[in-house]
C-alpha cells in the first residue's frame, strides 16, 4: 500500500514563528500536495508540485511556501504563523496523468497560538 | 474554474441506498470524476473513479449522464460505519492536472 506519513499529528507554535510541516511519500509518485481543511469550506488546496524544484500555487498560497528538493519529500513553510493558520493540514501524493487518484496522509493538527 | 456542488448533509438509516449527487458543469473535456470518503481525524480515501456513463466496484456505483455536467455517487445498503464526509473531485478546466475538492457531503446513517 501506498504510505504518505506526515510528520507531526499534533503541532502548536506561536504567532510568527516559522513552521515546517514535512511530508514523504514511498511510491515514487510524481504529484505532491498540500491541502488545508477547515470547518464548513472542506479542502482547499494550497500549493502543488509535479516533479522535484517545480511548484505551482492553489488556491489559497497566501502565506505559505513549499519546498520538493527531494522527489519522495514535500515541505510545507509558513514563513511567519498567524492564527488564522490554525488548521488541518493533509498532504497528498499521486502518481502523474490525469484521472490519477490521491494517496493522504493523516494529517497534522496545527494550532498558532 | 470547475467548481462542484454537492449537498451540504444527508441522513439515511441502516440498509437503505443513498445518492449523493454532484454538480460539476465546467468538467473539462479529459476530464475524469473522482469520489473520496473522509472519516474524522483521517485524511481522504479514494472511492471511486469514472469517466462516462456508469462504473461499480465493491464499494459503490458511479452514474454520469451523457453530459457530464453532473454526477452520483451510489451506496448500497449503507452500514454504521459509511458515516463519513463524501467529496467529489474534478480537474480544473483551466489545468486538468490540478485538483479542486468540493465542500463535500456529511452523510449521517441512523440505527
């Protein structure tokens, strides 16, 4: 089965830290994702990545980065925390071409404080 | 961009079928529909996928009109345990490879 493991179940930072949330998958796929998931608005994605050093924003990139310098590995950034970046965040992975399914991972509970 | 719509809740009881539908009326031409199930503290599982016209698995039936513009997700005698949040998914029809969820349905099955 396919394994996406995100690093932290539970993360609770402070207002203007910088905030690392890491992602690996093991299925060498090219696609990697990164959603948040709040109450009441489901999904949104924030940023995208279709192969190692390329990034695409989604639909909310405002106040994130993203990093892939490895193919297996997607960093989300949050450069300075805010509290209105208290969330669920769920990292996805899918092998390339259109139609192909999302593998998630389980997903990291932030809190800024 | 291809937004979907689906119900926002459904309720049904045990061993009942339920129908969940999804709006999707700027599905690109590649495009394929996507159903996902989310259960709490999870992230979302994949449940089935088509293209035209009607596909089945082991878990659930797919219905798309000759149009596309919308979709059904089918369970069959629905258990417990399919209480969950049902997303249906579409590429963009700006850029097919770029995956927008809709809001989902949270679908409630009663004793």
């Amino acid at each position: 089965d396919v394994k996406v493991t995100q690093s932290s179940r539970y993360l609770v930072k402070r207002t203007g830290e910088k905030v690392f949330l890491e992602c690996v998958q093991d299925m060498d796929h090219e696609n990697m994702f990164w959603y948040r998931q709040d109450p009441g608005l489901g999904l949104r994605l924030i940023y995208f990545s279709y192969d190692v050093k390329m990034k695409e924003k989604g639909d909310i990139p405002e106040g994130y980065s993203v990093s892939r310098e490895k193919k297996e590995r997607f960093s989300l950034i949050l450069e300075s925390a805010s509290t209105n970046q208290t969330s669920m965040y769920l990292c996805a992975s899918s092998p390339t071409g259109v139609g192909e399914k999302l593998f998630f991972g389980s997903g990291t509970q932030l809190s800024v404080l | 961009l291809a937004k979907t719509t689906q119900p926002i809740s459904m309720d049904s009881y045990e061993g009942q079928e339920v129908n969940i539908t999804c709006s999707h009326n700027n599905i690109a031409t590649n495009d394929y529909i996507t159903w996902y199930q989310q259960f709490p503290s999870q992230g979302p599982r994949f449940i089935i996928q088509g293209y035209k016209t009607k596909v089945t698995n082991e878990v659930a039936s797919l219905f798309i009109p000759a149009d596309r513009k919308s979709s059904t997700l089918s369970l069959p005698r629905v258990s417990l345990s399919d209480t969950a949040v049902y997303y249906c998914l579409v590429g963009d029809d700006r850029n097919t490879d770029k995956l927008i969820f809709g809001t989902g349905t949270r679908l409630q099955v009663f004793p």
